[in-house]
C-alpha cells in the first residue's frame, strides 16, 4: 500500500511513497494506481514493476474490463 502526501510548499503536487514486497524470488511494487489520484480521469488503471533475481521465472496476467 502506497501513502499519498500533499505537498505543503508546492500547490496540486502529491508524493507518493511505495512500498515494495520481496521474498526469496526478488521483489514486487505497485508504481501508480488510478485511485491514488481520484480527481484524474487516468487511462490507465494501475502499473507495477517487479525484480526478479537470477533464475526466477514469473508468468504475465492481462485483465480485461
């Protein structure tokens, strides 16, 4: 889970601090979720980035909607 802060010197800027999850295979982090930024109309629903160590074969999902 990402946490959202406002900036207090810049108007309409946001941080956003993630939060990677890892195990033995590498690790995994969810970069942009369209919710984080609700007052955006964003194409895109959500993206995320994952590392995997030497070895370490991962499978890719697509979601229809």
């Amino acid at each position: 889970m990402a946490t959202i802060i406002q900036s207090e010197r810049i108007a309409d800027v946001k941080f956003v601090q993630l939060k990677a999850f890892g195990d033995e295979r590498g690790r995994f982090l969810e970069t942009f979720r369209k919710a984080w930024f609700p007052e955006r109309s964003w194409e895109i629903f959500q993206t995320n980035r994952s590392d995997s160590k030497a070895g370490v074969l991962r499978g890719l999902h697509y979601h229809f909607h």
